[in-house]
C-alpha cells in the first residue's frame, strides 16, 4: 500500500489516495501506521476520497484511530496532495470534511503548493468553564472549529506542562465531552504563543483548528486584532478574522513517499 507522509508545522500526517477504493479497517490501520516505534509514525492519517459536495473529501484519523471532524494542518497538506500529485489544476478548492465544506485557496511556487489559505469558518465559543483536576484548577473556554477545543489562557507554558495538564483537561466531564486543549499566552495584540494537546495523538508540534481556536478566544476578549501570528513549537501560521470567518495561512510540506506491507502487522497482533 502506497501512502504519503506529509507536514504542517511539523504535525505530520500519512496520507492515502483513496479516490478508487480504499484499504479495510481505517481506525485500526491509522494506529498501526502512525506508532513511531512499530508503525511509519504520524500524528495520525487521512484518506483523500472522491468529492461528493466538493472536489475532494477529507477522512482524518488520530494516531490513536479516533476520528478526527476537521484537521487544519491536515487540510493544507491535503491541497499540496492533490495539486502537487497533478489531481486538480485548480487553486481554489473546496474540500467536504466531516466538519462540513472548507474552501483552500493554494499558493503556487514553481509549480508546488508551497503555502494554503484555508476558510476556517465561523468559530463558536461558550463561557469559561471551571475545571479541577488532580494538577490544579483551570478556567477553560470551550470553542468548535468543526471540532471541539477547550483554550486556557495561562502564562509561559511548557511541553511537560502540556503533557500532565492537557489529558486531565481533555476527559474533564464539565467540558461535555473530549477536546483537544490550547495552553495559551498572548504575547501582544498580534503574536499568541499557543502549546497544544490534542485528543487522539497526545502532544502535537502544531494544531491548525487549535491555533483558530486559541484566536478566536482571545479576539473575544480583545486581547488580539483581526490579524494574528500564532507561533506554536513547529512553527507559525498566520490567522485572520475577516467577516466573522477565520481564515488561516500556512505552508504544507512533503516529507516522504513510502509502501508498506500493512496487513502483516494485522496477521501478527493478538
Ligand atoms: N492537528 C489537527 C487536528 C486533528 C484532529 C483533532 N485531534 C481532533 O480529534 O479533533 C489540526 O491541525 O487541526
């Protein structure tokens, strides 16, 4: 089988052509796949399938086989994919995800998609939310980007942090159900430094639908203007907030082109 290893700010992703058939048992696949002793490695994998209400439909799975409605990082991999392997000519694109359509407007160098606008929609944002957890107490603000992310505004953050705190916060019953958790500090009305956990793949170097999350949440509070920079551990991506959509900008890289013999890794499980 045949796959794609792509980056976004160093959130990684397998990804297969799935346009004429796809490969059994996805979850279980993108688990095996995505370990980063025993499978390729990735925070997880996406099937780019045939458009139903777009040119291409987005599948995403987390490293752990959990579904996955939207992936912002994922997605401008996604545009580079299918611009970059010739199947589209387009630049402007609109991709069907579980999270309903997302328009891509590519940025062509050399004939490669070096960098991807993507119309993030509209983010809806709750009141804070108080939760204790064996680490401490923290104020959360629940936001849907297409999917569920929980923002706490707290001062210099770090990946050990990140790792005890965000799993605590991610099953935190106040917040409804599993999020993926942005640990933010606003650096100034343009720069938001953003740390994230993401339900299904654990730390994560970035997060596109985290870094409009954690935007969104400080635009409430006016803690930022309507352009900012998010810089997050594998980079920064510029977020924008233009008639009440977000839109995010960032570059999309391919790291490999690989084949693997899956199926020996079902034979042998327990
Ligand atoms: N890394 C992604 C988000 C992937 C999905 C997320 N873990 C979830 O389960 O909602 C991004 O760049 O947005």
């Amino acid at each position: 089988m045949k796959f794609v290893k792509m980056e976004g700010l160093g959130n990684d992703y397998l990804f297969l052509n799935c346009l004429e058939g796809e490969p059994p048992e996805l979850p279980r696949l993108a688990k095996t796949l995505s370990d980063r002793h025993f499978g390729v490695g990735a925070d997880g994998l996406i099937c780019v399938k045939p458009g139903q209400a777009g040119d291409f439909t987005m599948e995403m799975y987390n490293a752990d086989g959990s579904r996955g409605a939207m992936c912002g990082n994922g997605i401008r991999c996604l545009g580079k994919f299918v611009y970059d392997s010739g199947l589209t000519r387009k630049c402007c694109l609109t991709i069907q995800t579980d999270a309903g359509p997302r328009g891509l407007e590519l940025s062509v160098r050399n004939g490669r998609v070096a960098e991807v606008t993507v119309d993030m929609g509209q983010a809806q944002i709750d009141e804070e939310v108080y939760c204790q957890t064996a680490a401490g107490a923290f104020w959360v603000t629940p936001v849907e980007v297409g999917n569920p992310h929980g923002v706490v505004f707290c001062p210099e953050w770090t990946e050990e942090e990140t790792a005890r705190v965000g799993p605590l916060l991610e099953h935190c019953p106040r917040l409804g159900r599993r999020r993926n958790i942005e640990f933010l500090t606003v650096e100034d009305r343009e720069h938001l430094t953003v740390r994230v956990w993401e339900r299904g793949s654990g730390v994560t170097l970035a997060c596109g639908t985290g870094a409009c999350a954690s935007f969104a949440a400080a635009r409430r509070r006016d803690l930022c203007g309507p352009k900012a920079q998010v810089h997050l551990p594998g980079g920064s991506l510029r977020v924008e907030e233009r008639e009440n959509r977000l839109f995010m900008t960032g570059p999309a890289h391919t790291v490999f082109r690989g084949e693997t013999d899956f199926l020996w890794h079902s034979e042998t499980e327990n």
